[in-house]
C-alpha cells in the first residue's frame, strides 16, 4: 500500500482546525500550519495521534496541568508543548 503524503497533510490539516472546541481550533490549527511541512512520515503519524486526543487531556497537557495519561516522548509532543501561539 502506498502512502500519499499529501492526502495525510490534508487529513492532518481538517483535523487541527476542526476539534470541537474554537481554542483548540486555534492552537492546534496554527500549530499544523507552522509545522506540517517540516515534518517527515513518522512525524506526521505522531501527530495524527495527537490529534486523536480529546481536547481537554491535550489543552491540559500543552498548559502543563497534570493529567491521568501519559503522552509518549517524541518530537512532535516536543513541539506541541513548546509551541508559542
């Protein structure tokens, strides 16, 4: 099966602007943007699962409140909660 980079980014892309919740729209829209070209096939799988969280764990985990789960350590999470909106 082929993978198709682009389709993947526009998946990608959908499912940051459109959450559930305007601020995650926000947050996580502008972060897609500024990252999704620098980002290489495993990346982009790392944060497809990121956007497979609910919004309240993830906005939880971006503030750095403490939350019941654990994200595993990879460059995309990095990125995520270093990320200056």
């Amino acid at each position: 099966m082929t993978i198709n980079l682009d389709e993947l980014k526009k998946k990608i892309i959908y499912r940051s602007n459109y959450r559930g919740t305007k601020e995650m729209d926000k947050l996580l829209g502008a972060f897609t943007k500024k990252n999704i070209n620098n980002l290489n096939y495993e990346d982009l799988i790392d944060l497809e699962k990121l956007l497979n969280l609910d919004d309240t764990n993830l906005y939880n985990f971006y503030t750095g409140v403490e939350t019941d789960f654990k994200l595993e350590k990879n460059r995309v999470n990095l990125l995520f909660k270093n990320f200056k909106y």
